[in-house]
C-alpha cells in the first residue's frame, strides 16, 4: 500500500480557524486535504506552536498529537485536548524540557503517555560541504520499511475463524466471541446508549461491564461520557475504534459512511439527529453551505417548507459563537430556526458565558436554541 505524505513545517498560519472563515464553502485546503485526503491514502503531518487557534475541522481529524511544549496555551484547552486533568495538563505546558514530549495517539492506547528522545548532536556549525557530505551519507542508508503490527502496541489480534477468541502464544489478548458480538451491537443501527447496548446483548449488566473494558483494553472501543443536566448525571456512548473495525470487517461489518467531516462525537450528534430528523418526518441534509457559512445540518418540513438550521458543537465554543455571529447576518436568518446541539451542559454553560462576555445582542442570543446530545437520545 502505497501512502503519500505531506510535511507541513511551521504551519501556525495555515491551519488557523482564520483560513477556514476566509474561504469559500468554509473549508480551507489544508483542512479539506485532512479528511478528504483520508480515502485516498494521503497523510498530513503539520508542525505548528499553538492548538487553541487551530481550525476545528484540522482538529477532529488529527490521529496523533506529539506535544514538546505549549507554553502560550490555556490549561482548559490542553486538558481537553489529550484528556488530562490539570495537573497533568499543567506539566505538559510548562514542564517539558528539551528531549521530552507527550504523545497520545488513540488508536494504539486511549490515554496521553511521557516519552523521551535522545538529542542529536551537532558539532559546530554544519556549512554547505558539510551538508552534502552528511545528506549523501543518509541517503544511501536509507530504505524502507512496512509498518510495525499492531500487536506490538498490545493490541489484540483478530482470531482466526473457529479458533473461539484464544489467541497464538505470545500475540497478545484475543477478542473473544461474546466480544465481537457487542462490537457489532455498538457498530449496527442508530448510535446507542452503553444501556441499549447491554439490554441487546442480553447478558448481565456485570458482564457486559467486563466485556466493554477487554475492549477497550484490546483498543477496538473506547467510552464516551455526556453529562444530561437531569437525574442521573450521565449517558455514555462506545466508539468502535480502527482496531474494532478490523475485526468487524473481516466479519463482513462494514463500517457506514460520515454523515459529516467531524470526529467521533460531532459524527455521534449528526447521526442522533438524523434519526430524530425521520421520527418527524423531517428532510434532513449536513454540512450545507449558506451563504459562505457552513452549517452541520439543515432540517426541512416536507410539507411547508420550513427550515431549522442545526450547528453542532463539540469542543470549542468560541468557535461556535463566531458560526453564530456569521450565520445572524445572512438574509436566511431572518426567518430561520437555528438549533446548537451542544456536546454536554459545561459546553452551553460557556456557550452563555461568552455571549455574556462578547455582549452579543439580546435578539441573537434569544434565537438560538441550545440543545445537548444527551436530548437526541430516544428511550
């Protein structure tokens, strides 16, 4: 398999929200390479300074981040990004020193690790001659190799068929039937809750728990959790991972097309309202272009014409407001219904206080109807 890789150095100004807001249809072409590119085996690696400025669409499609250092950004922001607390987040802002970073890459493990590296030395001053006599050196030593296996990251291979889940010595923790049957419970149909999934499976709610975490500690699925607002206090939902999907697919699971260009959550929310769109007997399109502001998705009366505009918004909520403040100054509004789905309570929360901060108008703030994911759900 061939991939083609794209270096972008110091791409603090390329990759800013800015360039999406600039360009028409509300993607720029970097961002527009991040997930298009995906289909076609065309990976970007972007080297930038900052994380808080950069484009949401970029951000949803990064599969790893290496972290040497984020001196400028907020303590939120960082601990949002790689799921730390703020001690943790603390650290990787203002403790990293040369020869040291963060990583977290999901796929292979769910949570942000501490490496080191040694660091090259360089005697002097490296003129031109000295260059070329070193570029040859490492040119003719170059070669290529395949991909290590995802085994040496402890991740569980996919069995064999008929070899009931036990995996070949030495290859790591096997996925077991019971387990592949709740991957595809997760995998089929409308997005459910961790409950809906359990009650499918028919098993114990104890077992079920058990299932759920071999899973996630074979890295075929990870857990996502939603504060509701009401009693209760949360609803969780499992993503299947790439790991997941390898085994899914070699069962004849094909993984569904993206309703949008978001992450797992964004990607959650849009297929929430699409079935939410059908028990209404609602047209429903997503990420639609008004008038140069892209919108997540448009609902449509079939039988008056009527439309409700919906933006979804996951982990950014400044961002949200400037989509907001845009999407008011179209004609369309005027008339219009406009619908955030917000990721949980905490996002509506700071969603209210920078509308309060930016003293945005009253009549703005009134027309937007600010909904959380946990509302999509249909018991």
């Amino acid at each position: 398999m061939n991939v083609t890789l794209f270096i972008i150095d110091d791409s603090t100004l390329g990759i800013q929200q800015q360039r999406d807001w600039e360009t028409p249809g509300g993607v720029s072409p970097i961002a527009e390479c991040m997930f298009m590119g995906q289909k076609y085996k065309i990976g970007v690696l972007i080297i930038a300074h900052l994380a808080s400025a950069m484009s949401h669409i970029i951000c949803q499609n990064i599969r790893a981040w290496f972290i040497t250092g984020l001196p400028g950004e907020t303590i939120s922001v960082i601990r949002n990004l790689l799921g730390m607390n703020s001690e943790q987040a603390e650290a990787t802002r203002s403790s990293l020193v040369r020869g040291q970073f963060v990583c977290f890459n999901p796929l292979l493990w769910p949570r942000a690790v501490y490496a080191s590296f040694a660091q090259p030395v360089i005697p002097g001053i490296c003129d031109e001659s000295m260059r070329k006599v070193h570029l040859q050196v490492f040119l003719a030593a170059v070669k290529t190799m395949p991909p290590a296996p995802l085994e040496v990251f402890g991740v569980a291979p996919v069995p064999a068929a008929g070899a009931q889940g036990q995996a070949a010595a030495g290859a790591g923790k096997a996925v077991l039937p019971e387990q592949v049957q709740m991957l595809v419970v997760v995998a089929s149909g409308v997005p459910k809750t961790a409950g809906k999934v359990y009650e499918a499976m028919g098993s114990s709610r104890a077992q079920c728990r058990k299932m759920a975490a071999a899973l996630e500690a074979a890295g075929a699925m990870a857990v996502h959790r939603f504060s509701t607002g009401r009693v209760g206090g949360q609803i969780c939902f499992f993503e299947v991972l790439d790991h997941g999907w390898t085994i899914l697919e070699a069962r004849g699971t094909s993984r569904p097309a993206a309703l949008t260009n978001g992450g797992f959550e964004h990607e959650l929310a849009a297929q929430l309202l699409k079935a939410e769109a059908k028990r209404n007997n609602l047209a429903v399109q997503f990420e639609v272009d008004v008038g140069g502001v892209r919108v997540d998705a448009v609902m449509t009366d079939k039988n008056s014409g009527s439309r409700i505009y919906c933006q979804i918004g996951i982990s950014r909520p400044n961002h949200e407001v400037d989509s907001i403040e845009k999407f008011f100054t179209l004609p369309v509004s005027q008339n219009a219904r406009f619908v955030l789905i917000a990721r949980d309570v905490p996002f509506t929360r700071e969603m209210t206080k920078i509308f309060k901060a930016r003293k945005i108008a009253d009549a703005i703030v009134r027309r937007v109807h600010m909904r959380v994911i946990a509302d999509l759900v249909k018991e």
